[in-house]
C-alpha cells in the first residue's frame, strides 16, 4: 500500500479533465481515481504516474 501524503493529494489534479483525483486500493495496488471522467492512474513507489500512457480505466487490473 502506497498511501500518499494528504497535501500532495490534494493539490494533484486529472490530467485529463482537471477533477480532483482520489486515492483507492485495487488489487493491483494503489491508484489515483477521477470519478468525473472515470479515469485512473497507478501509485508505484510512492509516486503518481499521471502519464498518458499510464492512463487506463478505473479499477482495471494493470498488465504485468
């Protein structure tokens, strides 16, 4: 579990359509969400991957 800390979650933003993101547990581990446009990011280490390529919809098992 990577949780991350409150202040920096609360300043990131979706790089898509700029929501807020939150942080939730999936079974692949920790991810950033956007409810508004039902995007969502991977945690690895402690850090956000908000790269396009990173993107993927929310709560699906990343490959690997």
């Amino acid at each position: 579990m990577s949780r991350l800390d409150a202040t920096l979650l609360a300043v990131l933003g979706c790089p898509d359509c700029h929501g807020p993101l939150a942080q939730r547990e999936v079974a692949s581990g920790t991810e950033l969400c956007c409810e508004p446009c039902l995007a969502a990011w991977p945690v690895e280490e402690g850090v956000p991957q908000l790269l396009p390529e990173s993107r993927r919809p929310r709560g699906m098992v990343a490959p690997g």
